[in-house]
C-alpha cells in the first residue's frame, strides 16, 4: 500500500507558508514529500502564493481539510492519449507526474482501435498533428521505446465525384507542409491496386508513407517509457471526482486516496464529460459503439492490400499480419449508443454483413474471404467530431483531452507533446490548439467543415 496512508505529517510554518514537512511514523523518506517543484512554482508565483498571503493556509491545505498527497501533474487515463502525455512530461522534467488507469493501460479504445496511421484531413491542425504523430511511429523505437508495431502499407483513399474538390484541396494542403501525398486517377489507383473493383469511384488520394500501428503496443511503450522518464503510474485507481481547491490546486480524489495537484489533465475519453459536468464544464460526448470484423483472405489474394478508405461505400480495410484484413465503418455515428462501455460485446450479425458486403464488393476475389471473428469498440464522439484539448479556462490548472472521436489514436504523439507543451509553457508550437477549445461545446461554436467531408473522421 502506498506509504502516505495513516501517516501523520507535522508541518513547519514559515511567514504564512509551510517550507518543509516533517514526517512522523513510518513514512518512507524516499517518497516525496516535498513540495514538487512545478507544484511550488505555482505557489511562488501564482495561485498558491494569492492562498499563502491570504490566510497562510499553506500549499495544500484546504480550509482545514485532511492532506492529501502531492504531485506536480495528476493525469487521469492509461490510453495512448494519458500514456503519450504522461511520458512527455515526466521527460520534460514537469516534476512528479502520476498517471491513474481504474483498469488497465490500453483498457478503453486505445486496446480496440484499428491504429490506422494517416494525413487525410481537412483542417491544418489535424494534417499537421498526424505528421507529428506519423514521423514518431516510424522512428518509435529510437524516440520513445519500444515497438508501436508501425508498418508503412500505404494509406489509398476512393474518392467519389461529389468530394474530389474537397480531396484535392487535402492534398495541395499536405503538399504544402512537405507530405508525400498525391491525387490519383482511376487508372493510377489500379496500379498501385489492380484487386480493387473502382465502382463509383472517381479519383484517389495516396499517401505511401502511411498505415497502421498498434494500439496496444503503442500504449504500453508509452506507459513503459513514462515509468522509465519517472513517472508514477497506478493502475486500478478510479478517480472519482476532481475539485478546485481553495489556493488554486486541484483534488483528484479516488477510493485509494486524494491527490492534490498543480495540474490535472482529463484524458479519461467518455468518462471525461462525467468529470468536467461535475465542474460546471460542458464537454457532450456520445458513445457509439463501432463493430469491426476480421476476414482471412483467400490465399490466392497475394501481398497485403495498402489501408484503404473507402468515402464511396464508407468503409474502410487494413491489413492484419499477412492473412487477414480488418473492416470497419466510416462514420462515426455508425453504431449504437451505449453507455455501458467497459463490457466487451459482438457486433450484431447486421454490422458484420454490411463489413464483410463491402470488402467483397471492393475486392470481387475475396468474395469468399472466411469471417474470422468480430469485436467492437467504443467510440467518445463530440458532436463536431473533434476532440477537446488544452486548458479548461473556468479551472485553472485543468487540461482536457479527450472526445476523440474515433480518430485519435494517429494523433496520440502529437497530443502528448501539445498538453505537455501547454501544461509547462502554456501554448504549443506543433498545431493551433485553439480549434479545440472545450469552451466551443457551451457556446454553440463548433468546428465546421465540408460538408459530409471534413468534420467525419475516417478512422
Ligand atoms: C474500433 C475502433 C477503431 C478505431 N480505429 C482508429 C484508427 O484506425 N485510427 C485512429 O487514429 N483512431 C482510431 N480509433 C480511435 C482511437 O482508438 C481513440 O481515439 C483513442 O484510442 C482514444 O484514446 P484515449 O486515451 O483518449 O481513450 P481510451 O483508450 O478510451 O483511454 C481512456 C482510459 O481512461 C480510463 N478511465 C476512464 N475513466 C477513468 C477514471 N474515472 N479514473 C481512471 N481512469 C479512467 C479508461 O479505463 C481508459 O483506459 C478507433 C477506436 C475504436 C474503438
């Protein structure tokens, strides 16, 4: 159990504020016991200092309310969002970071997710975040540890007439931020894949240094470098609440204990709305429960297809291993709403024809391809379809990431430094993080885009 349980710490006072603690009984004097430095930081120059000279309370006294243990960041989440992001801060030196998983690292979508690595995206923040993301998963190894399981397959989008000026305006926009991406006839599209059935298909967008990853892998290589940079990470911990503290810290309660913090970040996917509401702070995410089916295909299909998405019948395929290919839905709406996330479920028969029908109808070989298994996964769906990220302004000190929408496990790397950039310096360089102010759900100003086009992630 953690040391800090039943211990009895005295404080000494200095001028209003305490400048060291003294421990009594059994603490470990290994732990931490004083103040975390981005923590004192604050109190020096901030909130806490307001707290200190009005009253002496203290760093992390809260109107005569029990102590808590400190830290410097809390974040709250084991997916990649929270792994990315912890490692980055516990490596940018933020001091002691804690991450609290209630169940597992990778439990909630990160462990389900297709882990399509791709740059097709409408708006210039995005393109440039999935850059980010799409440079770490190749060199993954090297930067953070570990194997992300990255392979660079190729990432082929079927573009029907309706949406071509949309696609072009993409690729001149990653064009223009040195993406290896291009517009392709049908004609070009046969000969990068001569299987594919170009039914109402009217051009392509391609983009060779793409694919897929791993999101399992990729979570765990985070938590594991975050451990290594220093980080704390408790798994089996449910947050319950978290509350502004008096003096300008944040409570992060939980059954194992409170932690007060200088910052907390909310990485919790659909289970952030509930935390944020407690503050008063809109944040509408629906769970849609999105199936996936896995096919084997036939043998005398050859080498693996590249990840293809399909805006013509909105699907996508991407390859598993040599054999086998996963399909899934395009939109993100696509599936029931289901609250009850945490239970694994089937997908219902219906879904499973709808995946497997369109695979066929694409590739007219794999007619035949045998249904391996199904599962389904959770997506947190905003209601523009983009995430929440940065600060929370009605609660300083608190960070939000979450309500990805089905799109954010290719965003993860570029997530973990923007909050660790926010967090420690209080903007980011790697994208305009403004666009996804959560502050845009209460006044009614969401992200707009192409119709039918930009706004819809393709996984
Ligand atoms: C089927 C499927 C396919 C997808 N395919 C793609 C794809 O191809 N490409 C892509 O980019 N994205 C894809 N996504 C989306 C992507 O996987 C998610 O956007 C991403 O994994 C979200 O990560 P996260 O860390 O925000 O959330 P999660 O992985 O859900 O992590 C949140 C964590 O918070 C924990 N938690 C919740 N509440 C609490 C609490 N109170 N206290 C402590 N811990 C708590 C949960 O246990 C969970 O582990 C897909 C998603 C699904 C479901």
């Amino acid at each position: 159990m953690f040391w800090w349980f039943g211990a009895i710490l005295v404080w000494r006072e200095s001028a209003g504020r305490i400048t060291q603690p003294v421990a009594e009984a059994d603490i470990d004097l290994t732990g931490n016991i004083a103040p975390p430095a981005l923590y004192q930081a604050r109190i020096e120059t901030g909130r806490g200092a307001e707290c200190a000279a009005a009253g002496g309370a203290g760093w992390f006294l809260d109107g005569g309310a029990e102590m808590a243990e400190t830290a410097d960041v809390v974040v709250i989440g084991g997916g990649c969002i929270g792994t990315s992001i912890a490692w980055q801060l516990a490596g940018r030196g933020a001091g002691r970071v804690v991450l609290l998983e209630k169940s597992g690292i990778a439990a909630g979508a990160t462990g389900w997710s297709s882990a399509i690595v791709r740059m097709h995206y409408v708006h210039e923040p995005l393109i440039r975040m999935a850059l980010f993301g799409r440079r770490m998963f190749e060199n993954f190894a090297d930067e953070v540890g570990g194997d992300c399981g990255f392979r660079r397959v190729g990432f082929l989008v079927l573009v029907p007439q309706h949406e071509v000026p949309v696609a072009r305006r993409v690729v001149g926009a990653q064009k223009g931020l040195g993406i290896d991406a291009t517009m392709l006839s049908p004609e070009e599209i046969s000969e990068i894949e001569p299987r594919l059935s170009l039914e109402g298909v009217a051009a392509g967008t391609w983009e060779p240094d793409s694919g897929h990853a791993d999101g399992t892998g990729t979570a765990s290589a985070f938590a594991q470098a975050a451990r290594q940079a220093g980080a704390d990470l408790r798994i089996g911990v449910e947050v319950t609440s978290v509350q502004a503290v008096d003096g300008g810290s944040i409570r992060v309660a939980t059954a194992a204990g409170d932690i007060e913090a200088g910052s907390v970040v909310l990485a919790a996917g659909y289970r952030t709305s509930a935390l944020l509401k407690r503050l008063g702070v809109e944040l509408p995410i629906k769970p849609v429960r999105h199936s996936i089916a896995v096919v084997e295909r036939s043998a005398a299909f050859g080498a693996p297809h590249p990840v293809v998405s399909d805006r013509v019948q909105r699907g996508y395929y991407r390859p598993e291993g040599s054999g086998l290919a996963l399909l899934g839905d395009h939109d993100p709406l696509e599936g029931e709403i289901d609250h009850d996330i945490e239970t694994d479920k089937p997908p219902p028969p219906d879904a499973i024809a709808r995946l497997t029908g369109r695979f066929a109808a694409r590739f007219p070989s794999e007619a035949d391809a045998t249904y391996r298994r199904g599962y389904t996964g959770v997506y947190d769906t905003t209601p523009d379809f983009q995430p929440a990220l940065g600060a929370v302004k009605a609660v300083p000190g608190l960070y939000v990431a979450a309500g990805f929408s089905g799109h954010g496990f290719k965003l993860s790397p570029a997530v973990g430094r923007m909050l660790s950039d926010v967090v420690l310096d209080g903007d980011t360089q790697v994208a305009d993080i403004s666009m996804f102010r959560v502050e845009r759900f209460a006044e009614g100003k969401l992200v707009a885009a192409p119709e039918g086009y930009g706004t819809r992630s393709l996984a």
